[in-house]
C-alpha cells in the first residue's frame, strides 16, 4: 500500500508538476486560498500545453517548411483531445466512456468560431456531429477521413455538401484561445461551480 501511495504521489500530471505538488494546494471554491488557485490553473496550463498544444504548435512550426504540408491529420488529431478535454473539465466529467460525441457537440455547438462557419439553415448540433463522426473518430480509429479535407488555408471549417474543410492551422490558434479564456475564468474566484468541477476531474486525476 505505502509503494503504491508513493507511486500516486510522485505522479508527473504535466511536465512541471507531480500529483505531491497537487496535494499540498488548499483549493476550496467556497472559500478560496487565491494564491493557490493560481497555482492549479498553472497545473493545468502546464498540463495542456506541454502535453497537447505544444507539441501540435511544434508540428505546425516544423509543416511550414516543407514543400508538401502533411502533418494535418496529426495536428488535428491532437487538438481533438484537447477539445474534449477542455468540455471534460468544465463539466467535472471524470470518465469519458461513451461521453466523447456528447462532449464534442456540447463544446462545437457553443463556439462561436464553429458557430460563424455554418450557412444558413445548418443546425450546430448536427454539424458538431459530423465533425466529430468525420474527424475525430475518423482520425483516432482509422488514421483517415473520407468526407473531411485538413489543410491549410480557407476558413477555419467549410460545410458543403456533406464534405467538411478544416484549417488546421486557424482550428489550433482559435483553440488554444478558447484554452486560454477557461483558464482566466477558472481564475476568477467569482466562478464557484466551475472551480468545483476542475478541481473534481483533477482531484481524480491525481488519485484523491
């Protein structure tokens, strides 16, 4: 019991901090140690970014000097974890299993950037769907899509007649800004609930 607590305990939650550094923070979202909540919205900035982010930039960075830009699928493939990610946290989701489809259209369906690439009459939950039916799960069972084309120029998502456009590039720098707001709103001590529920999927995460 001791080896496996200690296990638990020295955890690498993302590449700066260990589940020990987790466990000492005082974070209760009724009454808020603000330093310390600072420090857990770090943990999870650190955890995105070096895990998933980072690495997708990487590969944007590396793409751009070659003569035939490929790395779209894996890009993509990326920035889908993160987006379900991000849907995970904000609603305390602390297993996924058969969560994923819903988590897609929860966040899809609110996003403004997505929201501004339908035409008129498309319906943002049906499109939410069939991206996440053509890409997501297309490019993490397969490695393929048949009815979506990654690339790189164009907006960031073209619906048109049952094919789906996605620039990855535009896909990723919209993404990591939608990151970026969570995060300052997990900062504001204002949003209890929400705290609660990144601090019950984290808690988790780190075997508490």
């Amino acid at each position: 019991m001791g080896d496996t607590t200690q296990s638990r305990r020295s955890l690498q939650i993302s590449p700066k901090y260990t589940a020990a550094f987790w466990r000492g923070l005082e974070l209760n979202p009724d009454n808020p140690k603000q330093e310390d909540w600072l420090k857990a919205v770090d943990v999870l900035r650190d955890r995105i970014q070096g895990r998933f982010i980072k690495p997708a930039q990487t590969l944007i960075d590396v793409d751009k000097v070659n003569k035939q830009q490929t790395y779209g699928f894996a890009i993509l493939a990326l920035d889908c974890l993160v987006l379900e990610t991000i849907q995970g946290f904000r609603e305390g989701l602390t297993n996924h299993t058969r969560q994923s489809g819903r988590l897609f259209r929860e966040f899809l369906s609110n996003w403004q950037p997505f929201i501004d690439c339908l035409g008129a009459g498309m319906v943002a939950t049906r499109k939410a769907d069939e991206f996440f039916s053509q890409g997501r799960c297309a490019l993490h069972h397969s490695g393929a899509t048949e009815k979506m084309t990654v690339g790189v120029s164009g907006p960031i998502m073209r619906f048109d007649n049952g094919q789906i456009t996605v620039n990855r590039t535009l896909f990723h720098t919209e993404l990591e800004a939608e990151f970026d707001r969570y995060l300052a709103t997990l900062a504001d001590p204002h949003f209890v609930d929400l705290r609660k529920k990144f601090l019950l999927k984290m808690n988790t995460i780190c075997g508490l």
